[in-house]
C-alpha cells in the first residue's frame, strides 16, 4: 500500500495548509487545516476536511466495510449502513485520540440485533486495522441500532 502527500497549499498558491493525498489506487483526497486568525501562515483555509479527520473518516470505513460483509456472508438482507464516530483527542501535543465512540445504523430486512452485535465486535475485536491501530492510544466504544427497511 502507498500514498503520497503534497503541499498544495490554497487555492492555487504556496500559501495556507493544504494537502492532497493520492493513494495507491489511483484516488485523490484534500484536506486542509483550520484557519488560524493570530497566525494566518500556520493555518488553513477550511477547505478541505482536516487530516485527524480523515484519519477518524478512515476508521469509520473500514469498521462499517467489515460490518456490512459480516452481515452479507451470513446471508442477511443488508440495505444501509453508517456509523457516527466521536472522538476526543489529547489537549497537548501529540494530539492523539484518547477516546472514539462509533454508533452503527444498520438498515435492512428482519435483521437479528445479534447478528449486527456480532458483526461490530468481530469487526472491533479481530477484523478492522484502523480500530486496531487506534485502540493503542484510544478507549473504542460501539453502539448500534437496526432498523426495518
């Protein structure tokens, strides 16, 4: 897996926080910082989601990936699924993620509420790497609810 990373800076200068990542399989994201009115060369323009947010974005993904193909090799009749991350990050440098709740929505025909349990802990305990990854420095907590297409 790859990925590279430029400085695009905003709007077409070498001025703000800017980035665009291109990943290995041929796509692109922005981000951008949030703008910083006592220092405007350290901040963004608020163009773009900012990287600990697509870092959070990232986790959702590959949680609510694992989730869905749990549900459709047990034959379920999966119709949506979200999942609402909230994560709270350190005060101080690093900023790290100290604690993510993610709550699952999972929409579909006759669906056992234990069959989704079991999908958000198999993807939560065994499956998703970003949950894995942040887990060493985060308290990952799930819920979820199941509602009738």
């Amino acid at each position: 897996m790859e990925c590279t990373v430029s400085w695009t800076g905003a709007a077409g200068t070498r001025s703000g926080m800017g980035f665009v990542a291109e990943t290995g399989s041929g796509h692109v994201l922005a981000m951008d910082g949030a703008p910083d009115e006592a220092k405007p060369e350290n901040g963004g323009r608020n163009l773009a989601p900012r990287p600990m947010e697509t870092l959070l974005a990232g986790t959702g993904g590959c949680a609510a990936y694992d989730v869905v193909l749990i549900l459709k090799r047990g034959r379920h009749a999966v119709r949506g699924c979200s999942v609402r991350l909230e994560g709270k990050r350190a005060d101080t440098d690093p900023k790290v993620f100290l604690s993510i709740h993610m709550h699952f929505t999972v929409t579909g025909k006759a669906i056992p509420p234990a069959a989704v349990e079991r999908a958000v802990a198999l993807s939560h305990e065994k499956y998703c790497s970003a949950t894995a990854m942040l887990a060493k420095t985060a308290d990952i907590t799930t819920s979820f609810e199941v509602l009738e297409a």
